[in-house]
C-alpha cells in the first residue's frame, strides 16, 4: 500500500511546513543591546518594529544557532550545512522583506554564506533547498527526529482551487523538486509567545548563552 501526503487549496493557501516554537532561529546582535533598551523595545511595537530599529540604527545580526536540538539534527541529517542555510535565508526575509523562494536563493547564492565553489556549480544552494522541500513535504518536521524514510511512500498530491489535482509519484522525484521550489514562498507565522514566540530581543541568560544579545525569528512556507 502507497501512501501520499495530500495539500489542499480549498479554502486558504495551504502550508508545506508549520512553524512552532521549535522551529525558532537564534540569531546574534551586533554590537550588544543595553539591558534597559532590551526592555524598552520588547514593550513596544511589533517583532517588524523592532527588526527595523535594528537595521536603522546600524545593528547587524548573524546567524548563531537553531533554539531546537531536534530540528537543527534533522536538517542537519540532510545536509549539514543545512542550518546555516536555512538560517542565512530566513534573516534576508525578514530584513528584506521578500518572500520569493526563487529570489532569495538568487541572493544567498550571491552572498554565499557557506562559501561553496559557486564557479564550478552555481545549482549548490538550490539544490539543496529542493532537497529539503522534498523531505519535508514527504513527512520531516521540526518535533519528531528524523530518520530520512520518507512517510509518503507514493509521493504528493496538490488539491488545486478548481479542485484537479496535481499528482507526483516518487519516480517524478524531479519534477517535485521543481514544483515546490517554483510552488512555494517563505511566510511569517503568529509571533504571539504562546504559538511561535519570535521577534523579542533576548539576553544571554534567557536562552543559555554565556554572553551576547539575541533574537529569535520564525517560519513556515506556504503554497503561493
């Protein structure tokens, strides 16, 4: 018996990956925050707000860790440079603004945060996000360890406003590639603490750092 995983249009735009509190990104701000500013703009405005004044007032930040062990091993499993991809992508949406898959890995590509030879092989960035796209459509998530077996074993059904259907079986394992690079688009879920909590600036001692400041971000993709 083949399984498939099924996303549906009818109704809102569906999401290929859930955010929650475990798939938070801890990011380093340079230089520190004053504690007594740290209060200041926690109390006011929104994780937006806050990300601007960062950027306005000539703060950078830098990709330090994932908060969660389980999620960081899992994209890790796929590739272990995967965290610092993930991490380096999802700050240039936040900074940016953009959402475009296809846009924001034409600019990690050209600010190479791994350093990969990108004159030998441009495709390096790409190729491994369709990978994770893949895994994650097939059944990784941030909560469960994963083992790479892949829980739809007959591959991936897409549920289309008209109600067709887009079918892709494993064999088509390419065309999935492209279909949810070209698909899909980075999205900010609900910051409020008790669904993703992101957004606040953070002491070290809060997140069990010896020194430094610190904000989480967040994300899902979501079906354009």
């Amino acid at each position: 018996m083949y399984g498939f995983s099924i996303k549906s249009y009818l109704g809102s735009k569906p999401t290929l990956f859930n955010a929650s509190k475990k798939s938070n990104i801890i990011y380093k701000i340079k230089p520190d925050i004053d504690p007594d500013n740290i209060v200041l703009l926690n109390e006011t405005g929104t994780y937006t707000d806050r990300m601007q004044w960062l950027i306005e007032n000539g703060y950078t930040l830098e990709f330090h860790r994932m908060k969660d062990v389980v999620f960081s091993t899992n994209l890790e499993l796929i590739d272990s440079r995967m965290p610092e991809i993930i991490g380096n992508l999802i700050l240039d949406k936040f900074v940016s603004k953009e959402s475009n898959l296809n846009v924001l890995l034409d600019k990690l590509s050209v600010i190479n945060p791994c350093n990969f030879n990108l004159e030998v092989n441009e495709l390096i960035y790409r190729y491994k996000l369709k990978r994770l796209l893949v895994d994650i459509a097939l059944g990784m998530t941030p909560a469960k360890i994963w083992d790479g077996i892949q829980n739809a074993t007959g591959g991936f059904i897409v549920v289309k406003r008209d109600g067709s259907l887009v079918c892709f079986h494993l064999y088509n394992f390419y065309q999935l590639h492209d279909y949810l690079i070209n698909h899909t688009k980075i999205d900010a879920p609900d910051s409020n603490p008790h669904r993703c909590d992101y957004g606040r600036i953070l002491s070290a001692n809060e997140i069990n750092e010896p020194e430094g400041t610190f904000i989480q971000l967040n994300f899902q993709i979501r079906f354009t």
